[in-house]
C-alpha cells in the first residue's frame, strides 16, 4: 500500500469522497484542485487519521500543471489516478471549457503514463450527457479531435457551455478508448465513469440554471440523485484487483436515466 493515489478536483462533491476512500485503505495521496483553502481542509482532516497527504493547488488547463504534479510526486510510485477535476456549463465559456475537460485531462494522462506502477489504474470523469448529443456529425466531429485531426469541427460545434460540455465529455470517453492500448502494454489499466445526476455543489448550481435538467432529474429510475460516494465507490472498485479484465470503457452510474432514454 505504498504507492500513491492522485485525486485532482480532490476538494469537490466527488473528489473528497474519493480522497476518503483511498485514505481508509491506507494509500499515500496527492491530492489536487484549483481552490488552494479548501484543497488544505481536505488534507488536513485525511492527515488526522494518520494518512500521508501530499498537495498541490493549482489549474490543471496550466501548459505547466503536469510537470508540477510529476515534481509533487517526485519518485514514488504511483498506484491510481482518479480523475475528477472539471468545469460544467455554468463554470466557463465553451473554449474555457473544452480545454479543462479535455485538452488538460488528455496532457495529464500523458504525462502520468509513465509513472504508473504495473496493475495500476487511471479513472477519469465524463458525463450521462456525452450520450445525449443529437448530431452524428458533433460525434465525427469529437472522433477526428481524439484520433488528433483537429478541433476545428468540434470548436465549431461548441456553440454554447453546454454543448462544450457535453462535446468535452464524449471526447474523455473516446480518450480512454484510445489510451487502452498503450495502457495495456505496460500491464495497466484506463477507464472513465459518467455520472448521472449527482448531488454535489457543481450540480445543484447546474440545476438553478436548467429547467431541462430538473425535469431529467425527476425521470430517473431510482427516483434519487446519487451521491459522490457512490461515484467514489465505483472508482475504488475499478481501481482494485476486482476489475483487473475492465480497460478502455466508460461506465455509467446514472440511476438508470439513460436507460430509460433508450441510450
């Protein structure tokens, strides 16, 4: 239990859960998010509990960030990313928005491939609504950004918040589909959960701002939104030797909307 877990968005409603997690297993952390008081507050109560907790404040869309998360790391080695640092529609503008959830979630897994001791894991966020976008030509248009023959079409598309959210979201699904095979060569692992509506800071805000959201939230199956805990439980199972044959797929944690969707 040597090896280190890094938790980016560690401060927020599916982070924290996450960071906890881990901590009860008795990992070494690193723990990040861009909001440096609140980053603090988490490690400190993990740190009471005797777990050793490194951080790291800052933006991951910096060109910078993932050298400054390798030098935090220094020469441990590393067991786990889990990956919850983002922005919703509410956060940013679209371009803002693609760059964090996409560009700067592509870079961190590049620079952290590495690193990675064997059987190791990343688990990256993406969203019930990368499934729900309407255009074929929007998913050509995000399959092209992840095969690396530009953005153009995708920037195009991003008209609005959301559908730079949404189109940023497919493009992380897509993402751990391409990085499965370079994962799997080194005896590694990749792969992403979408989370349906959950009740977090990020998604009671994102419900004040979308009657259409409100309304989605009421046809979910289980009648509930989830927790971060339930999102962090997830994380913890696809991180342990219980999924050692999962790679390159996104699994949903949604309440069962998107089935009812038909999707």
């Amino acid at each position: 239990m040597n090896a280190t877990v890094i938790v980016t968005g560690a401060a927020g409603g599916m982070g924290r859960p996450v960071a906890a997690r881990f901590a009860a297993q008795g990992r070494p952390l690193l723990l990040s998010d861009v909001n440096a008081e609140r980053l603090e507050a988490v490690a400190a109560e993990l740190r009471r509990d005797g777990v050793h907790v490194s951080t790291l404040a800052g933006d991951i869309a910096a060109p910078e960030f993932p050298q400054r998360l390798l030098d935090t790391l220094g020469e441990a080695p590393l067991f786990a990313l889990v990956h919850t640092a983002g922005l919703s529609p509410t956060m940013a503008e679209a371009p803002r928005i693609l760059e964090v959830n996409y560009f700067a979630t592509e870079r961190l897994v590049a620079a952290l491939l590495p690193r990675f001791e064997e059987g190791g894991c990343a688990v990256l966020i993406s969203s019930m609504s990368a499934y729900l976008i309407p255009d074929p030509a929007m998913v050509a248009a995000v399959q092209d950004l992840v095969a690396g023959k530009g953005r153009e079409d995708v920037d195009r598309f991003s008209t609005n918040p959301g559908m730079g959210y949404t189109l940023s979201k497919r493009g992380v699904i897509g993402l751990v589909g391409r990085e499965a095979a370079a994962f799997g060569e080194r005896g590694l692992r990749i792969a992403s959960i979408a989370p349906g509506f959950i009740d977090t800071e990020m998604s009671r805000a994102e419900a004040k701002a979308s009657e259409q959201m409100v309304r989605m939230m009421g046809m979910t199956p289980l009648g509930r939104q989830g927790l971060g805990d339930e999102i962090a439980s997830v994380a913890e199972f696809l991180c342990s030797p219980a999924a050692s044959y999962v790679s390159g797929c996104d699994i949903k944690v949604d309440g069962g909307i998107l089935g009812r969707l038909g999707l």
